[in-house]
C-alpha cells in the first residue's frame, strides 16, 4: 500500500488506493462472533463445566481478536475505514473478557430482561408516542426470568448481550420490548431523554456546519513538511486538538434532528431505542463531564465494566484511571493504522 508523509503528526501515513480487501476477513469475524454467541447463550449457567467452557473459548476468541486487529491484509480501502477492524476486535476482546472472567466475580453472572411493567401493547403505543415538549415518558421495568436453555427467546437474549451497549431497548425485534437490567436506572430516570435528537433543526444545522469546518481546518493547516506537531504554536496546538474532537462529538446532531421525529413519526422504534450519540458536547463545562456524561454512549459500558480486572479498580481514583487507560488501548491502535511508523511490525 503506498504511503507518504503526514504534514500534521510527521508519520508515514498510509493512504487510500482503492484497494477493498473485506472477503479474508470474513472467516474470522464470523468464527469470533459465533464463538461470542456461545458463551453469551451460557452465561446464565452457573456450574463449572459452564464456566470451564466459557474459559476455554477465550483464548481462540482473544486470538480471533488480535488478527481482525492487526492484520494488514484486511482492508476498506482507506486508512480511516480500516479503524473498522480494531472497533470489531476490540468490541470482541471486551465481551470475551467480560463474558469468562470479570462475570466470575458478579453473583449473578447474567443480566436479566427487563420489561414494562404493564400490558406490553400498551408500552409499545407509549414509548412510541412524541411527548409534548420532549418530557420523558416514565414507565416502570421489572425483572423476568431467563428464557429457558435452547429456547428462540435465550438466542435472542443472547444478541442483545452481545449487541447492546447502550442504555435502552435494542432495534432487534423491537415489538419484543425490553431492555437489559443494567439499562433500568436510564430508563426510569426523568433526566434520560430518550428520542431526543441532540438539538433541534436549527442548531443541528449550525453544529453540523461548525463539524464541517473542524474538518476544513484540518485539511487546510499550513504545516511544513517534517515539521511536527510540537513546534507549532500553542494557540494553533489547541484549535487542532479542539478540531479533532469537534470532528467526531459534532457528527451526528444533523442526521439526528433528522430521522428520530420520523422513527417514531413511522412507529419504526419505540423511544426507548433512540438515543443520542453525544449530549451536547459544544455546551460542556470541562473535559471530565464529556467523557463521563457527554460522549461514548456505545463503549462506556465496555470501557467501565472491563476496567474491573484492574487491580485496586474498586477505589474510585484507580477505577477512573483503569476505564481511561481502556480507552487509550482502543485509540492508539487507531493512530497505529492511519499513522504507521516504518518500522513498526503488526503481525
């Protein structure tokens, strides 16, 4: 793959040829995603030869995982698609981790369903209905038992294991409401509004422009070559870093304002299925509340859950610092693909 040199970090940067090599990738996304399945189908077992089985896949998952993750003859065609990869494979390495050793820990191993606490037909026409004003719809959730073992329910509670990340109820069957347990305190919350876009379609517009010229800004730096990005001038140092992160926070308030009033407009989803994917990051007041509060609805629950097998995660300092350092293991290897050291060997 031809390469040639990043103006902005001074790394050999590998470019986009066109080449889209997905087919060998095939075989092990989809061996590593059934292998998942299996252990998400066993999960409510609590007997050791369930637990045994669950820690003997996970070296071949761990494995799977590592080769979507750094192999070189897997690609999009571009540098920025192929972070595809290492999203899969990490997202693979969180749950195999999570589903054979930080659940030996937990009392219940699984997380049960969760539904409406009332007639479902008539949670499916509430959490469909638009509120007035976006109140927040309170409805109440109660546990159920897990669906029995080799049942069409326990596969599909298995799916949603695998699949949902996010506070909420999954787009998979979603006439089947329900949700995870550890979705109930989002769900019940007033404060958790749930198919509302970001902003209207007036700010979303405004942000979605102010998106667009992070990117401009980006692309259009005057930067020597060999220069790097150390020597340039702090004020410029900051609006690159602020451009950076405005580039992927601001993304998807447009398309938001857009189609959530016509999901439910369409009764295709229920509310409770529709979150943002940022909570007005523009309007924040510090980097801690936008890594906590504001952003990464789809890996926090990874980010938290996994820093558990941290020692000492229980105390609070220790419990931040092991969820960020699991975010830094996940973005380095995204810098890795789009800037490549020459010397650097990823197999």
């Amino acid at each position: 793959m031809d390469r040639g040199n990043s103006s902005v970090f001074n790394q050999p940067m590998v470019q986009q040829d066109g080449a889209i090599s997905v087919k060998p990738a095939l075989l092990p996304i989809v061996a590593s995603f059934f292998l998942l399945f299996i252990s998400a189908v066993t999960l409510p077992c609590k007997s050791r030869a369930a637990i045994y089985f669950r820690l003997s896949l996970l070296p071949l998952q761990l494995m799977l995982a590592y080769d979507i993750c750094v192999n070189k003859n897997y690609s999009l065609g571009s540098a920025f698609r192929d972070s595809a990869f290492p999203a899969f494979a990490f997202m693979i390495f969180y749950r195999s981790l999570d589903f054979s050793i930080v659940n030996l820990w937990d009392a219940e191993p699984a997380f049960h369903w969760i539904v409406p606490d009332h007639d479902p037909s008539s949670a499916v026409s509430e959490l469909t209905v638009e509120s007035p004003n976006d109140k927040p719809i309170i409805v109440r959730w109660r546990k159920v038992p897990h669906p029995p073992l080799f049942s069409f329910d326990r596969m599909i509670w298995a799916l949603d294991n695998l699949t949902l990340s996010r506070p909420g109820t999954p787009f998979l069957f979603p006439w089947k409401v329900r949700a995870l347990q550890w979705s109930q305190r989002a769900l019940e919350s007033p404060d958790t509004k749930f198919g509302v876009p970001e902003w209207p379609l007036l700010p979303a517009i405004i942000q979605q422009l102010v998106h667009l010229g992070c990117h401009f800004y980006i692309r259009h730096q005057d930067i020597k070559p060999g220069q790097q990005i150390w020597d340039l001038p702090l004020f410029v140092q900051c609006t690159l870093s602020f451009a950076l992160g405005g580039a992927v926070a601001f993304s998807n308030a447009l398309e938001e304002a857009i189609f959530f009033p016509l999901i439910l407009k369409f009764k295709v989803l229920p509310r409770t299925a529709l979150v943002s994917h940022s909570k007005r990051a523009i309007t924040l007041a510090g980097i801690g509340e936008l890594w906590g509060k504001r952003w990464h609805h789809a890996w926090r629950r990874s980010f938290t859950r996994l820093a558990r097998i941290i020692p000492g995660s229980s105390y609070l300092v220790v419990g931040y610092f092991s969820a960020f350092w699991m975010r830094y293991v996940l973005y380095i290897r995204f810098f890795q693909i789009v800037f490549v050291s020459q010397d650097a060997h990823f197999y």
